[in-house]
C-alpha cells in the first residue's frame, strides 16, 4: 500500500535521477549542499519500496521554504501519487511564506494551491563566449570572510542559508569565487558540473560591472562546453549580461510565492543557485 515518507539520502538520490530524466540538468554534485540545508526535505510517496512521488519542501528557517523536485514517475501519472506528495510538501512548509519555480504553463495550478506570480526566470545557455577574466580583483570564494558572502547571499534571497551556502561552496567540482574591490567583497559566484555542461549559480553581485567580472572569471577555470546561467527575467542587467557572453534563451520558469513577493535586492541577482531550492 502507497505511503508518504522521507527519503534518505540513496533515495534522494532516486529523485535527482528522476530530474535528470525530466531535462532539468542537476548539478553532479547538488546534493549533499540540499541535504546539509534540510536533512528531511525530500518527501516521497513509496509502495513496497518503489518511489511513485517525489517533492522537496526545504525549509529555511521559521519563516521560508521553497517547493522543488515536484515529480510522479511517468508511467504512474494521473493516478493521484503526485497531488499526495504536494500536499505533504506544503503541510512541511506550513506557516511559511513558501515561493517556487514553476513551469510557466502550471501557473493557473499553483494559483489554486494559493501562490501568486512574482516575476519569470529564463534559462540562458549554450557555449558561451569567453571574455578575458580579470587580471585582479577576483579570489577564491574561501579566502574573503564568509560572513561577507552570506550578507550579499541573504540580500538577494528571502531567508538566511549559511549552512547551505558553506556547503555549496564547498563541493568537490565547485568553483567558488568572491570579487573584492579596495577591501571589501562586492560580489561572489558559483560554477558546477551538471548533467550537460557546467552552471553558474549563485552569481551575486553589486554592479553589473562586478557581476561581469566574475563571469568571466568563473569561465576561465572550467573546460569548454555548454554553459546555462538562469536570471530573472525583469532584471535587465542579468538578462544582458547572459546575452554578452552568447547565451541564448532555453526555458522560463514562474517565480511564485504564497503571498507577497519578499523584499530582496534584485539588482544584485545576476544568477539564480537553483530552480529547486531558490
């Protein structure tokens, strides 16, 4: 008989699979940065040890969480597997501002489960240009104090994530580098392997001249081969700076929260972590 639980780490492992196969090009090395944010994010719907549901539902504090990893297995679909492992989800994240990023077309599904539009991100990729990285200013993420980096982290994003960010920068593959200017540290960014390609995310920064900098620096230290970077779309500064470097437009996503969309500083978000956890 089919019941809810929370998957461990091998069968979190399952639901990234399932990601893959759905064409969202997980980092090779996402997990362990989810689970060390939320050990229990990943819920599932499971009969006699086969997964039919998956969703993640991290929570982020007392106050934020962020939906993600929402899939039925194909050949199950329709049968209500998918409906029973949202609503476990959402009872995770009760009492929080909850935000996703959905696919476009399910706008008018997720406006019946209570969230509102914020904006649309786009999903830029390809093989990108390779401006010449900068002679100076640019250092390894771990040589600037970490509380410089999780100050402009929270600032583009609704709640704070050490723990996550410590870890995402952290991973083996991940190449994490900070931008400082006369001291102090302007902006940071992240490039993984994925699936296909590498992807940049986070990319924070405070001038689109720094964000621009740090791409190109992020660039310099992975191999040739596709590049996806996924910005805001009212941002225009982000928008430009993925189409400098010849990333061209893949998909959009909704950005949708429960209620208002939170106070953060936009002009900063260049590169969004990821479309599961936000």
């Amino acid at each position: 008989m089919a019941k809810l639980i929370t998957l461990d780490a091998a069968q979190a492992a399952t639901a990234i699979e399932w990601a893959a196969a759905e064409g969202w090009n997980p980092g090779l090395a996402d997990l362990p940065g989810f689970l060390a944010q939320d050990a229990g994010l990943f819920l599932g719907v499971e009969d006699q040890g086969a997964l039919l549901s998956v969703i993640a539902a991290t929570r982020y504090g007392a106050d934020f969480g962020f939906i993600g990893f929402y899939i039925a297995r194909p050949d199950l679909r329709g049968q209500g597997h998918g409906i029973a492992v949202w609503r476990a989800g959402m009872a995770q994240l009760a009492g929080r501002l909850v935000g996703l990023d959905g696919v476009v077309a399910q706008q008018d599904n997720y406006r019946k489960s209570g969230f509102a539009l914020a904006w649309n991100n786009i999903r830029f990729g390809g093989v990108p240009l390779r401006p010449p990285a900068p002679a100076q200013g640019i250092v390894p993420a771990a040589d600037v104090p970490f509380a410089a980096l999780a100050a402009l982290d929270c600032s583009v994003f609704p709640a704070a994530r050490e723990t996550f960010l410590r870890a995402w920068i952290a991973q083996p593959g991940h190449v994490a580098l900070a931008h400082v200017t006369d001291g102090t540290v302007t902006g940071f960014g992240v490039i993984r392997p994925a699936r296909e390609g590498h992807k940049i995310g986070p990319l924070v920064a405070e001038t689109p001249a720094v964000a621009q900098a740090l791409a190109a620096a992020l660039l310099a230290r992975v191999p040739d081969g596709p590049v996806f970077l996924d910005v805001p779309e009212p941002h225009r500064a982000a928008v430009a700076l993925a189409e400098s470097l010849g990333l061209t437009p893949g998909f959009e996503t909704a950005r949708m929260y429960t209620g208002a969309a939170p106070e953060i500083r936009a002009e900063r978000l260049f590169g969004v972590t990821s479309f599961e956890l936000g």
